[in-house]
C-alpha cells in the first residue's frame, strides 16, 4: 500500500560545524512511503510484520537558525541539506527499509528479504 506522508514537526536539533552553532527546527518531510504487511499468518494480528520505506527520497523542508542561520555562512546550508537527506536516504529509502516484526514467530530475515 502506497501512502502520501505529510509529516511536520517543531523539533529542534542544536549542533556546531567546524566550531560554529547551528539549529535545524520546524522540520517537514513529504513523499510517498510503501508501506508492506507481511507475511500473512493466521493468528491475530494476521500479519506477522510491517515494511515501510520511500521509494524515493522524500522533500525535506526545516530553517537553519543559530550563529550559522544569521551569518548566512556560504555553502552552509547546502552542506546541512545534504547530511540530513542522506541520514533519512540510509534509513528508510529504498534499498533501505524500516523493518518491524509484530509477533515473536516471525524471524527478522523474512521481513527484510524480499519474496522470492
């Protein structure tokens, strides 16, 4: 099942770069997420796992604030941007996948394998 995620936050993450203070806040991400139940059992909850993962990586809006906000340092935030979409791209964009067993009988192998 595909599903359009709209997720914002406040959420505020103060960090120095080369000795300079920094601060990600109001951060937003938006794409498209697959979200995969599987493998079908026959005890309650029916599934024995969830997958969820992008397809591809998603838009990811935040403000960049502190000393590195204000001065407006050059290439700053290109560098921010890009260690934030690939913290996100090595977590859960595909190839990389969120992987949740939900009863205990189901092994971590079959959740994160794909069918064959």
């Amino acid at each position: 099942m595909d599903l359009d995620i709209v997720f914002a936050s406040d959420l505020e993450i103060v960090f120095k770069v080369k000795g300079i203070p920094a601060r990600v806040s109001d951060f937003g991400l938006r794409g498209m997420a697959r979200v995969v139940l599987k493998p079908l059992i026959s005890q309650i909850p029916l599934v024995g796992g969830i997958q969820v993962y992008f397809l591809k990586a998603p838009e990811i809006d935040y403000t960049l604030g502190g000393v590195a906000g204000t001065l407006e340092i050059p290439g700053l935030n290109k560098i921010v941007e890009r260690i934030i979409i690939e913290q996100v791209k090595n977590f859960i964009v595909l190839p990389n996948k969120f992987s949740m067993p939900l009863v205990d009988t189901i092994p971590n192998k079959v959740l994160k394998c794909p069918d064959s």
